[in-house]
C-alpha cells in the first residue's frame, strides 16, 4: 500500500492531476462552475496505483455567490474585474 496516486476530474475540468500524498490526512475543496442538471466526476487511479475516499460532499450553490469583480488585498489594493470569465 505504498504508492497511492489518481486523477480526480469533471466533464469540464481536471482538478487533481496524478494526485499522491504519504500517510498524512488531506483534505481538498473545489468550485466548479456547473450549468448542467447533473455532475458527472470520476476518479482515475494512476498506472499500478489506488485510492482510498473516505468523502465527497457535493454543494449547489446560488450562481451569484461569486461576484464578477473582486480586491486583491495584500501589500496593495487591486481590482480584479471580470473573475467569472477565467479558467482555471
């Protein structure tokens, strides 16, 4: 049970690529930006590889909880416009 890695994406987007960690708890979170009735996800073990999943929680949210514009807040102030039209 030493080599753990796999690939983790949506119809849309690749979300952990070849993915591995040690013996160490990880926790991941992501939005996704979905329009469609339904989420199709699928995890993709590495060549002689697995994984283990102990959770998935998946949450519908409103399609205004992101805004479009945003600040950047670090040693200066920016402003950051047209946020939703990124890929990531």
């Amino acid at each position: 049970m030493s080599t753990v890695s796999f690939s983790f994406i949506t119809k849309n987007h690749v979300l952990l690529d070849d993915f591995s960690t040690s013996n160490t708890i990880s926790v991941k979170e992501f939005s996704v930006d979905e329009t469609l009735d339904n989420l199709v996800s699928m995890f993709i073990p590495s060549a002689v590889s697995f994984a283990f999943l102990n959770a998935i929680e998946v949450v519908s949210v409103p399609d205004d909880l992101i805004t479009d514009n945003s600040v950047l807040t670090a040693d200066t102030l920016e402003n950051l416009k047209g946020l939703l039209n990124q890929k990531s």
